[in-house]
C-alpha cells in the first residue's frame, strides 16, 4: 500500500547559522528545498528569518558550524499534511501544491491505487515526501489505521485536509435512503472522523490546521442535491464549531468552498446542465483544481493565516454573491 520510499528531499538540517544535509553539503535538492521553503512554505515563522541569506552565508555559517559541533542543531521539519480523497481532481491537486512546497504528504484514496501513485511520485519529484493510503475515510478502523500510518511514518500530523467526497444526485422525490446515507456517511461523518482524529495528535501539541472542503452548494443549496447540500452545509457548520472548541489548543480550522470545478466530479454533469451553470458563474468558466488548491495552501502553511479560524472562503467565479 505504501507508495515509493522517501526520494527527493534529503533531511535538511537548519540552524540559525547555516543549512546542511547528512555529509555537511547544500545539494541541488537542498538548494531548490530551501528556495522553496523561503518563498512558499513560511508556516515557520523562524525558517524566514533564520534562513534569509546569501549562499555566501550559507558557507560561513557552515564554517561556524563545524567549530561548534558540540552544539546541537535544531532540526526543523517540513510540515506533515495529510490529504483525503488525493488520487484525482482536487484532492490531487491539493498534495501536489504541497509536495512543492516542501511537505510530507500522506496521499489518500479509496480505490485508484495507481493513480495515487503516481501522484506520490510528483510530489516526491517536487521536492516534497509521499506515502499513499487506500482507505475509506467513512469507516472510523481505516482512518484510525490512516492516522496511525502517518505517525508511524513521520512522528506527527500538521496539517488535515478533508477533501474526499462523493455525488449521489437525485431530486428528493426520488432520492432512495442509500444514496443520502452514502453521501452523509462519506461527506460529513468522514469529515468529523478525521478531524476527531487530528485533533487529538494536534492538542498534544498545541498546533495544527484543519482545513476541510465543503462547497458552495452547502451555502445556497442545489437541486438534485439534497444529500450533497445537507453534507456540505454540515461541513461548514462543523467547521465552525470545531474552530470554537480548539481556538484555546493552538488548531485553525477553516473551510474552503468551491463553486464548479473541473474534475472527474463534474465531468458527468452533461453538455446542456454544464451550459445552464455557465451561465450562472460571473467569471464564465468552471475554477480549476489548482485554484482551490492555492487557497488550501494558503490556509494550511501560510503564516498570514493564522489568525483566521472558523472561515469559509470560496472559491466559485463569483457565482455564490
Ligand atoms: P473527484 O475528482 O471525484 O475525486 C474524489 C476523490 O475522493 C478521489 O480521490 C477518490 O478516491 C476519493 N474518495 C472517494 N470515496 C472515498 C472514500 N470513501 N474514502 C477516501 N477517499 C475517497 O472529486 P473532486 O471534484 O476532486 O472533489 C473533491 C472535493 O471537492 C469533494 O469533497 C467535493 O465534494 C468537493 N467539491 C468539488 C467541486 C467540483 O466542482 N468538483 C465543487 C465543490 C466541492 P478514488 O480515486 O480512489 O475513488
């Protein structure tokens, strides 16, 4: 199940000095790591300012270094995310723009083994580490094991992306018991299983983010949706809760909340229906899954984040105002 072994992102030592792999070298991917981690990933406030320096600098630091071995090095690690839902579309997305930036990510899917994969593979030749997890993150033995994974893996969970999610639409007439209970069971149990679960490796320490995509149709409702809309809107108010319940333990928890994004997911909706939503979004065109991407970045590593919790934001061509 796991996916390729730790390639791409030798350990990166950093000091308020210098920067040194294992031989007390800067290689290329150290190189390319740190210049990422400069402008990208400044969920560590003490990465920028320790590390803004000229390769000049790195050398004397270096040299400083050696004469202080006996001192210990503070090794600051790259964040640990875990994605749900990360072998296709937005979930994708979401691992590969951290990959980039640097992170540990735990690719997780339910069925598209080779397709996760492949995915850890990007990430790893972005820079970033990778592990793959099949799963189903609505069964509350998976997400344990999920958990468990990441920690056995890499000590800890920084980051809990909740993106996993499925459409069973039909008008509510028609709507039978299990396809409202496949999407519930999956879009907002899954949900809190694995926001419970983050939770409790992120108290101990003080520190996390959560960040959970719902959907706009969870604000103004769809139909066909009833299912889909109940889970979302459920996910925006679970959010909001949680963000209340953990704001004195260090942990943000925020949601994201698309409009029409191309993916697998809406790539079934039909040529006529794709049309009459078109129409409906201001900016005329469906998002793309990089651009919630960059807002699930922005909310999970960037420091100017952290003082926003309990937020929806979303990201749907305007359709939602
Ligand atoms: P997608 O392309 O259909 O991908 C769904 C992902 O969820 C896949 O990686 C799939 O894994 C995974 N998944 C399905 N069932 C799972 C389970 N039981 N446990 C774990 N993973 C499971 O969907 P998407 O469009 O990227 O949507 C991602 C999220 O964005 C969803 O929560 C969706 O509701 C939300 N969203 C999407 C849009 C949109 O327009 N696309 C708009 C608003 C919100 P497998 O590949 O293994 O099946």
């Amino acid at each position: 199940m796991a996916c390729a072994s730790f390639a791409g992102s030798a350990t990166v030592a950093f000091n308020s000095t210098g920067i040194l792999n294992k031989s007390g070298g800067l290689t290329a991917v150290d190189r390319k790591l740190c210049s990422l981690h400069f402008n990208r990933t400044s969920e560590y406030s003490q990465w920028q300012s320790k590390l803004s320096f000229s390769s000049s600098g790195v050398k004397a630091g270096m040299a400083t270094i050696e004469h202080t071995s006996v001192e210990a090095t503070p090794k600051v690690e790259p964040p640990v995310v875990i994605v749900t839902g990360a072998s296709r579309g937005i979930g994708k997305a979401i691992a590969l723009t951290m990959g980039k930036a640097g992170c540990k990510v735990l690719v997780n899917y339910a069925r598209s083994s080779k397709e996760a994969e492949e995915v850890c593979k990007q990430v790893e030749a972005m820079g970033g580490q990778a592990i793959a997890f099949g799963g189903d993150v609505s069964k509350e033995e998976d997400v344990a094991s999920m958990m468990k994974t990441a920690l056995d893996t890499w000590g800890t969970v920084d980051v809990m992306v909740n993106n996993a999610g499925i459409t069973r639409d039909s008008l509510l007439m028609r709507m039978k018991l299990s396809q409202w209970q496949d999407v519930i069971n999956l879009n907002l149990t899954g949900v809190f299983l694995c926001t419970q679960a983050a939770t409790k490796i992120m108290s101990k320490k003080k520190k996390g983010k959560i960040v959970n995509i719902a959907s706009l149709v969870g604000v103004i409702g769809n139909i066909g949706q009833a299912n889909y809309a109940a889970a979302k809107g459920g996910v925006i108010s679970l959010t909001k809760t949680v963000a209340k319940e953990y704001s004195t333990r260090g942990i943000t928890v925020n949601a994201v909340a698309p409009g029409f994004i191309a993916s697998d997911m809406t790539a079934v909706l039909g040529e006529e229906i794709e049309k009459r939503v078109l129409g409906t979004i201001p900016l005329g065109r469906f998002g793309k899954p990089e651009e919630v991407a960059g807002v699930v970045e922005f909310l999970a590593l960037n420091p100017a984040s952290n003082y926003m919790t309990g937020q929806v934001i979303n990201v749907d061509g305007g359709m939602g105002m």
